[in-house]
C-alpha cells in the first residue's frame, strides 16, 4: 500500500484511517478464530451444541463479510454497512459462544 496508494493517502486522512480500520477488522476476525479454537469445547446437550454451530457459523459469515468489505466497501464515506453488518455478526457469535460456555459451566459444577 506504500507504494501503489501513495498519494491517495497524502490527499485524504479519512482513505487512510479507513484502509487501517479494515486491517484491523481483519485481525479482530482471525484473533476470534484462533482464541475460539484453543479454547472451544463442543457441548454434550445437542441444543447447545446447535447454537455453537450457529454461533460458528455467525463468525466465518462475519470473517467473509470482512473479507468482502475491504475489496468491495466504498472507503471514503462514513457509511458502511457491510463492515457493520459483519461486527454485528462477530459480536452475536461471541457472545453467543461466551453465553453458551457459561451455561455448560455452570452445569457442570452443579453436578460435582
């Protein structure tokens, strides 16, 4: 981008705040991925184990989103909703995720 977009960025902050935003949305993404696959423990109860693949597949719609936004996304506006569906579906998927690890755990330590 140093070279090829240049004097894009010299001519327009809001080009350049926007090109690292989605970098950063990109990150966020694959940093969901990588903690949600370290720690990720499927549920024995099949209704939960169904809202953790909705809530998994919440996130990799999220991550394509993303994915799209950066290439397709008109940069200079402040409307993007594309970028802001995707952070709505990343946030859903982990809360959804975190809701669902807080059920199975406090399941688990009203048997013990």
């Amino acid at each position: 981008m140093r070279i090829y977009l240049t004097d894009e960025f010299a001519a327009s902050d809001r080009l350049r705040f926007s090109m690292r935003a989605n970098h950063i949305y990109i990150l966020f993404s694959s940093l969901i991925h990588i903690s949600l696959g370290s720690y990720l423990r499927v549920s024995a109860k099949q209704r939960w184990a169904n809202l953790q693949t909705a809530a998994s597949l919440f996130l990799f719609i999220s991550t394509g989103l993303v994915i799209a936004a950066f290439l397709a996304e008109f940069k200079m506006g402040l409307d993007r909703p594309v970028t802001l569906l995707a952070m709505v579906l990343a946030s859903g998927g982990t809360l959804l995720h975190a809701f669902i690890a807080y059920r199975s755990g406090t399941e688990l330590s009203d048997r013990f």
